[in-house]
C-alpha cells in the first residue's frame, strides 16, 4: 500500500458517509449478505486487508459478520463508503445500495443509530443474534417488503468418504426476491421468433430430491444436508414462474422411476408449453442414487420425454436440472495467470458435403407422389443444466443449499424477465466458476465448482414470466 493511501486511510470516512452507515446500520445487519464476492470487491479497492477478511469470514452468523464489516469501514479511508456502494451493486444488493444513498431528507430518518454489537448467544439460541430489548423495538420499524437472508451457522467440516459426497460449505445466501415481470413490449418483440411460452400455467414441474438415504441398503450415502432447501427453492422460483410444481422426497431408484412415469403420462402436457424436471441426489457420472442405494440412469430420464416416448411434448421444451455429483474429483482450482486471453484453436467446420444437394435431388424426384408426414428426430427441445463438470464433485451448504440451485435461483429471478434460457444458463456457469469454498485449515479451502449445459433447443426460449398475452 502506497504513502498516499496510508495516509488516507488515517483520515477515516467521511462524516456525512459515516452517518449514512449509522442511519442504515440495523437494516445492515439483518439484510446484508457478507459472501466472497463482497469481500473479494472490498479487498480490490484496497479497503479490507486479508487479516481483516477472514477475521470477518470467522464469524458464524451473517449478521455477526455485517456487524464486523461496517465496525471496519468508517476506518478505511474517504474512498470506503463509495468502494462498499459499489459491491453492493455487484453483489445484486441494490436494494440496500438505494437506502444507503438516498438522502435523509427524503424518508425523514436522520436520526443517528449507533452500531449493536451482538451479543454471545445462550445455549439453545445457536446461530440466533440476540438484541437488547429497546433495540427489539426499534426493530420493528424495519420495512419486511425487502429480502432477509437466513441466519447462518458455520457448519462442521467434513472428509469425503463416499465418490457420489457433495461438499458441504459455508456459502453465499440465496436471493428471494421477487421474480422480476417481463413487459408486454419485450414480449411482443421476442414471441414470433422463440417458442411459444404463453400458456398458464406455463408447464408441469417436477422436482425429486432425495436428502435421506436408507443406512442399511446405502451406508455410504450420507444424508444431504441442505438439501431440502435446494427442493423449497426450486418450488417456490417455479411457481411464481407459473409452473404446477410437484416435489416428491426420498425416493428409491424404482420409485423415482415410477413417478417419472406418471409425470410423463400426465395429459396435462397437452395443453401446457413446456415441461422441467429437476432430479437432486448424490450421484456418479451419468446416473442418480436413490434413497436404497441403486442407480437411475440419466439417460433413461432423457429418452422418457423424447419425441418418441412422450408425444404430447413433441416440439415443446423439456427443462431439466440436475444437482448431483458427477465423480468423485474435487476441482481445487488453478492460479490464473493475467494478462488477455489466448486462444490457439482455430475456428474450423467439417462441412457435411454434398448432403443438402442430394436432398432436394431425392425431393425432385419425389415429384407430385404426395407430401410425407414431417418426421423428428428422436431426441430434441431439451436442455439440462448440471451442477458439475463430468468427473467432478457438486458443492452444498448444509444451511443455504447447494451452489447451483442458488445460483439458478438468483439468475431466474433476476434475468427471466428478459433473457432466454441458454443465456440464462451461462450467466449460471459464470456465477459458479466465480465462487470459492471457504473452509480455513481444510482441504476444501478455496475449492472450486464448475457447471455446465447442454442443449438441443431449436429456438430461444424465453419464460416470459408474469405476462398473460390478452386475447
């Protein structure tokens, strides 16, 4: 750090920031999530140094760790407040980014509030922050309208000792605000050339997720922590995206079979404009565990909705999510080297010689013989998105829930409005390979996850979520 910075920082903030932080200090505390990515932002600004970092990382409550971030800030220098506005734009925390730059004229409540410290817990009142009593009343004034993240606990570390384990980590929050409206003016705009998504509900949803295994018949399946968050998530993300959810729990390989039967037979399909289907369990490379232990083969699942064997969703899309360890790898992660990026492989294309000409010879020929029925192929109109790369293990947060579904979460609520599936998906692997495990002494400190999808779409696909085309 430079002379000049240094000398900075002793000036502190600046006071008309400074009240800013102490007027909002209480909202702070219980809706500011204190994640990675925040801290990585502060720290490039030159604002949290590593100790300060992981001293405030430490701590096993998100509110403990808000609490210790805004005792740091007004130390840091004029440069402080405006470095933390902007991480909270990154973090997608713009509500809490408006209250700290609105003007007290504007809501009236200049009032200065010193910042609570938290106090320790009594036994019982594990991962809870305890208030003293006039600060309970003054609580009350908070507005409840805006997002209020979970409390959490750090949970317990452990070893891998099965291939299909998903790590368990502290992790960021999931978002839950509301699913952001697509306008009528982009739907106009986009319908004639994407698929047709304006049927209510928009399709069926199917959701399994196995979280306990029986411990006779699978002794090595440890019970998937967090998982029964992953299953509330993904209900309540696609029900506001006007999908007829069903959530089905702890299944045996037979039963996840015999449900995804029934959902496949389900006239329904008839009348809706896509389907998704998404499968949470331990898991190996191409197949899923029941809760006996026994494998469901993924691509079992795919060729029950293909066009053959689920005909009422022929040209319709099929949506699936699969969280699920795919091996027993852990991605550790690599250093990256800066500089631009190389790419040293060329663009090339084989082309299918000759194929379209003697298409249209065989069609010449055909002459007035009668137009055939148009044939599909058997397989098209999916995409699945998989928590991880092949080979490699999925990372789940015992309180929060796996990193994928969090994230998938965040990116529809955020970006459906106005974005088609495919590229929601890769703003999905961005916001994956960006998150690292913290685990401090464990060999699962700063470990990595990758996701990815693959697609057989033939046009994009917008979810057009909350918009009703009026007839």
């Amino acid at each position: 750090m430079n002379v000049r910075w240094s000398k900075m920082l002793e000036c502190g903030m600046l006071e008309r920031d400074r009240r800013a932080l102490r007027r909002r200090s209480n909202i702070l505390i219980k809706q500011l999530v204190v994640d990675e990515l925040l801290i990585q932002s502060l720290q490039a600004d030159d604002i949290l140094t590593e100790s300060m970092a992981e001293s405030i990382m430490a701590e096993q409550t998100s509110q403990k760790r808000s609490w210790r971030l805004l005792l740091f800030l007004p130390k840091r220098g004029p440069r402080a407040f405006s470095s933390f506005c902007s991480a909270l734009r990154e973090t997608e925390q713009q509500h809490l980014y408006d209250l700290l730059t609105q003007s007290p004229e504007k809501d009236g409540k200049d009032t200065p509030v010193e910042i609570i410290q938290p106090e320790e817990e009594p036994e019982g009142n594990t991962g809870r922050l305890v208030m003293p009593t006039t600060e309970k009343k003054r609580e009350r004034c908070v507005d409840y309208s805006l997002p209020l993240p979970t409390q959490e606990e750090i949970a317990a570390k452990r070893a891998r000792t099965h291939e299909s384990m998903e790590f368990s980590l502290d992790a960021d929050s999931p978002i839950n605000t509301p699913v952001l409206p697509c306008t009528p003016d982009f739907y106009l705009s986009h319908c004639h050339q994407s698929y047709k998504m304006n049927s209510s509900p928009r399709g069926l949803a199917l959701v399994i997720s196995n979280v306990t295994f029986d411990p006779c018949a699978a002794p090595d399946l440890d019970p998937r922590k967090g998982g029964e968050v992953d299953d509330e998530v993904l209900r309540k993300v696609f029900t506001e995206l006007d999908y007829l959810v069903t959530v089905h729990r702890d299944l045996t390989a037979q039963g996840m079979r015999s449900c995804i039967e029934n959902f496949c037979r389900r006239p329904d399909h008839r009348t809706v404009d896509s389907c998704v289907v998404c499968l949470l369990s331990h898991g190996v490379d191409g197949a899923i565990y029941g809760t006996d232990g026994q494998l469901l083969q993924l691509d079992w699942v795919f060729k029950s909705f293909d066009n053959a064997h689920c005909p009422l969703l022929q040209n319709k899309p099929k949506i699936f999510f699969i969280q699920a360890c795919r091996g027993e790898e852990m991605d550790c992660g690599v250093e990256q080297i800066d500089g631009p990026a190389r790419t040293c492989s060329p663009c090339c294309e084989q082309l299918d010689a000759g194929r379209e000409g003697q298409g249209d010879a065989h069609s010449r020929q055909r002459g007035d013989m009668g137009r055939p029925r148009i044939k599909l192929p058997q397989r098209s109109d999916m995409i699945c998105g998989f928590a991880s790369l092949k080979g490699t293990a999925a990372m789940r947060n015992t309180k929060r829930g796996s990193w994928f579904i969090q994230e998938l979460n965040t990116t529809l609520r955020l970006q459906a409005r106005d974005t088609h599936l495919a590229d929601i998906m890769v703003q999905v692997n961005r916001r994956i390979k960006e998150r690292e495990g913290y685990a401090p002494g464990t060999a699962h400190h700063r470990c990595k996850e990758m996701s990815e999808f693959t697609s057989s779409l033939c046009k994009d696909l917008y979810l057009f979520p909350k918009y009703q085309p009026q007839y």
